[in-house]
C-alpha cells in the first residue's frame, strides 16, 4: 500500500521569507498528489494539487512540485504571511482513491 | 464550490450512549465520502469508506460494528459512535469526494467528548 512520509515536522520561519515542505510517496502509481492547510480546530483546506502529468503547478504565493522519478513532491510558499502560520498535509491515494496523509509539518510564520 | 457540511460541530454525551454525525455534501454528489478521525497533534486517520448504495469499507483496527456508517444518498453519510466510551472522545471529520478522481473536501468537523 501507499506510505507518505512527510519533513520537517515544525518549521519556523521570519515573514517574507520562503517555506518548503517535502513529503516522499511509495507507490509509483499515485496519479495525484493534494497539499492541505488545517488552522487549529479546524476543517483540512485543499490549498494546491498536481497531477503526475506536470511537474510544477503554481497559484500565486504557492507552488508544488513533483519528481516522478524520485517519488517526492514538495510545497513552497514564497513571501510568507502570519496567516499562513498553520499545519500542512500532504497526500497521495493509495490503489482504491483513500488518501493516504502525511504527519503533517507545524508551519510558524514569525512577524 | 464543493461544500461539504457536518453536523453536530460539538457534542457532548455520557458514557454509554450513542451519538450520530452527519456529513452532507451541499453542491455536489458524492459517490464516496471518507470519514476520520484525528487526535491533537496528529495527522488524519482514515476510519472507513463509505459509498452510496452499500457497505462501507472498515480500515484495519476499525470496529465495524461500534462505529456505524450509512450512506443513505449521494449527498449525506452518517456515522454513529455507538455505546461510546472516553477513548472515543475525539475531532471526527468528514470529506466527500465529486468526481472519484482523488479530490476530497473535507467538512467542518465533530468535536466529539465522552464523559
């Protein structure tokens, strides 16, 4: 079955400068890869995804990439805010469409 | 779009009893909802699949028959804690899925406790 291994697990950094966040999947036939953002108590937003098809999709201040080859894909956010302080998930479905999720990384934005 | 909505947002209940959440997917159907479960601190844990028309699909470790799932149409999935217990208590999470394709949508979450 599909393992998603996420890093780093907290991240902390000065606003305005750039975050990433990695995750690395198993199986070589996930086709889609989500990225989520969980504010504290609440609701995973879908904030960005790509498809196996492309190897970079942007909107706006965030971006991800993803090497097939390697099996990694990664979030970046450029010019960061306080509001974008909040936990990240990564994702990839496993044979049956479930997400399998990452442990999360703890993303704080110091103003 | 794709609005997913869950209800009670908290609850709640006495050892022992039951306690039933809803998920609804408001602007779209939904072949497949997904509900989970997520301690502090932690990532999601899938609890089962749940698909319209049949049984739903227990992860491993899942009791099947403390944790009921019921997919009565493409819009609303509910689950039932039954006979909960303190361990329980928990934030469960709904998400639906429009198109098979991979996309979930998640809803607003059940703060769920046991007393």
């Amino acid at each position: 079955g599909e393992n998603v291994e996420q890093h780093p697990s907290t991240l902390s950094v000065q606003e305005g400068d750039s975050a990433v966040i990695k995750c690395t999947y198993s199986d070589s036939a996930s086709n889609y890869f989500p990225w989520y953002k969980q504010e504290l108590g609440k609701r995973p937003q879908l904030i960005i995804d790509i498809r196996s098809n492309v190897g970079e999709k942007k909107d706006q201040r965030i971006a991800v990439t993803l090497n097939k080859t390697a099996k990694h894909f990664s979030l970046h956010i450029t010019e960061t805010q306080p509001e974008d302080s909040a936990v990240y998930f990564c994702a990839a479905p496993d044979s049956s469409y479930k997400l399998i999720f990452g442990s999360g990384t703890r993303l704080l934005v110091r103003p | 779009g794709a609005v997913v909505s869950q209800h009670p947002s908290r609850v709640i209940c006495k050892s022992g009893t039951s306690v039933k959440i809803e998920c609804r997917s408001l602007d779209f159907q939904a072949t497949t909802m997904f509900w989970y479960r997520q301690f502090p601190k932690q990532s999601l844990m899938l609890m089962a699949t749940s698909n319209e028309g049949s049984k739903a699909t227990y992860e491993q470790g899942v009791e099947k028959d403390k944790f009921l799932i019921n997919h009565a149409s493409l819009t609303l999935s509910t689950l039932t804690v039954t006979s909960a217990h303190p361990e329980d208590s928990s934030f469960y999470i709904c998400s639906a899925s429009p198109s098979g394709g991979g996309e979930q949508y998640f809803g607003p979450g059940t703060r769920l406790t046991v007393t």
